[in-house]
C-alpha cells in the first residue's frame, strides 16, 4: 500500500460544497441528523457520517492530511476513490485512507474518531431518494439473505433497514413498492416473544399496528423470526437465509424516525 507525507491541498477550489438538502424539503428537524448529504458542483454529490473507519486492507492509499475535509478532496481527485475514511489522531494530524469501493462492499470498524464519505454515484449501487416521510432511501434491485442486507446497510454511515413505525413511513415504503414492484426486508424480528422494530420498539405500540397484518411463515419455521414486506398491508416472517429486496433508510433532514 502507498503512504503519502502531507497532501497539499486547495480547499479554496472546493468551496462550493453546500449542504442543499435541508433547505430544499418542508420537513422539521426533530431529531439529529444520521448522516449529511451534501450537493457539490464542484465534487458530485456525496454522503458522509461519523463513526466509522475504513480498515487498512480495503485502502488503496493511505495520507496525512491536514483536516478531514482534504481527505474528501483527495478522494474527489482520484477517479477510481469512492470512499474516503479519515481518522483524527489527537495530536492535530488526521489520517486519510481512499477506498476503490463504497462502505458496503468494504470492511468498516466502528471508530467515534472518524469520519466516512463516500460518492454512491461511483458505484451504481441504487438510487437515492427523498420518500414522504421525510427519510432518505437506498432503493436497490439486489435480493440477498437478511444478514447481507444487514451489512451492506450497517456499513454506509447513519442508514438502516427500514423501520415502519408511523403512517409516514408506511406510506413511503408502500409507495415505493407500488411503483418497484420490490419486497423488501424490514427492521422488525422476535424477541423474546414480542414482535420489535429495529429499535426495540414494540410493534404492538406503533401507529402502523392496525394497518400491517402480519403474517406467519408458510411452513411454521421457529427460526423465521424476520419479517419482510409481503404486500403494501402485511409483513411476514421468514429466516434470515432467504431473499428478499434491499432498502436502506436515513435521517440527513433530521425528521422523526
């Protein structure tokens, strides 16, 4: 793997960077934002989130810069860079590391030092949307086991498997599978008895109770205890080694989720 010494970098070309999203939609800010999506002429569209780090094996190149915002320019310069890690070591010197891939194809660790971006448009991997809840979707045609669909989401800063907990929520997800035609897995399992959403919330306590029936796995399986969107009106259980649909969810506006 290469290793730089300083990268000397020209932020003044890049400062057209603004973070358009939460001016551009009605939405309220009621909660932190998950993550930051930022419109840039200048760098293309991108997302970046704090808390994870790109592992050394997945990086193409390793620097020393001088802030985290010139790790995202470095990456911006290299055609193949997709993703950008940069961890701050305390002593003022943040570390850059550039990856050909975005986090969901990559090894990620948790780090509350760091700092990830990474350019979806670099990697086909879906498209991104606004929905009517206010929440940012991945919308991906890939079917794969829940536990793939777990990673590929946990590993893109601030995103999620959908969980359903509010009218508005059920209204983007039914939506968006109106007009997919997708049936994707959603953040809601047994435990210990009680159907929760990915949060822990009881299924039994959110809004979206009386319009979701849900329904069991078609062979009495113990071990489905995963559920995914059957219909616009149901979700049903099944195991974790079955295939369903991809979606993500994010907060960058801040809105109840």
């Amino acid at each position: 793997m290469t290793r730089a010494a300083d990268l000397p970098v020209n932020l003044l070309a890049v400062m057209a960077v603004a973070a358009m999203w939460p001016q551009c939609f009605s939405f309220s800010q009621v909660s932190p934002q998950s993550v930051h999506y930022i419109s840039s002429s200048a760098m293309g569209d991108f997302l970046f989130g704090t808390g994870k780090r790109v592992e050394e094996q997945d990086s193409y190149l390793t620097l020393n810069v001088n802030n985290k915002s010139a790790c995202r320019v470095a990456c911006w310069t290299h055609p193949n860079c997709a993703s950008a890690g940069s961890t701050s070591n305390g002593d003022g010197a943040v570390q850059c590391r550039l990856a050909e891939a975005i986090p969901s194809f990559i090894e990620i660790a948790d780090d509350p030092n760091a700092t990830l971006s990474f350019w979806p448009e670099k990697s086909k991997i879906g498209k991104y949307e606004i929905r009517e809840d206010g929440l940012l979707y991945l919308q991906s045609a890939w079917k794969a086991k829940l536990t793939d669909v777990q990673k590929w989401c946990g590993n893109l800063p601030g995103h999620r498997l959908p969980t359903i907990k509010t009218p508005s929520h059920l209204l983007a997800v039914k939506t968006y599978m109106e007009q997919t035609g997708r049936k994707p897995w959603v953040d809601l399992k047994l435990k210990d008895g009680i159907l929760v959403w990915g949060d822990d919330t009881p299924f039994d306590n959110s809004t979206v109770a009386s319009s979701l029936t849900v329904l069991p796995h078609d062979n009495g399986n113990p071990n489905a205890i995963y559920y995914f969107m059957k219909s616009t009106s149901s979700v049903k259980a099944d195991t974790m080694g079955s295939f369903h649909h991809t979606l993500c969810q994010a907060n960058p506006l801040g809105v109840d989720w």
